[in-house]
C-alpha cells in the first residue's frame, strides 16, 4: 500500500463515485482494526467534531477524504449529507 498514492478528494465530490463490490484488503487482521478505526473515528466525530482522513478505493482510483465520520454501519461509513463510503473499499483511516 506504501507505493499507491492517493489524491485528495472533497466530501461532496464522492457521490459521483463508483464502487466495486470487491474488498480491498485481503489481510483479515487489516479489517478488523479497519472496522476498529472507523468505530473510533464515528465517536471521535460525535464526541468532538474532529476530522480524520479516510484513504479509499474507487473503481478508477485512490483517494483521499478529510472529513467527519458521522456513522458506520456494517456495509457503509456515513459522512455529512448522507455521503457514503462503502467500508469495503476503505484502505485505511488515519485518526
């Protein structure tokens, strides 16, 4: 993952995305501390407002979002304005 660069992308610019059903990430250990973030991240968003960045795959390529994580569901990360994500194509979050 250390070569793939990720370019930057506004929150409102990703409902125009496309998103393979396929996962990301094969190492199972990498998901869970995927689900893990996202978790921590939903509370940091809720408790604080606080912006994490989540690095992301779509069906053409990386990217990257600063944004507040205002849910999480078992299939999706739910931005403001209903934006999502499908967790499935998340490489990584940074808190």
């Amino acid at each position: 993952m250390s070569t793939a660069t990720f370019e930057k992308i506004e929150k409102e610019n990703i409902s125009s995305l496309r998103f393979p059903n396929s996962e990301v990430l094969e190492d199972v250990d990498k998901r869970i501390d995927r689900i893990t973030d996202l978790n921590r991240a939903l509370s940091l968003g809720n408790l604080e407002q606080q912006k994490i960045k989540i690095y992301f795959e779509d069906d053409q390529s990386f990217k990257m979002v600063e944004t507040t994580v205002w849910g999480v569901t078992d299939k999706r990360v739910i931005l403001k304005q209903g934006v999502v994500i499908p967790i499935n194509r998340v490489h990584y979050i940074k808190l």
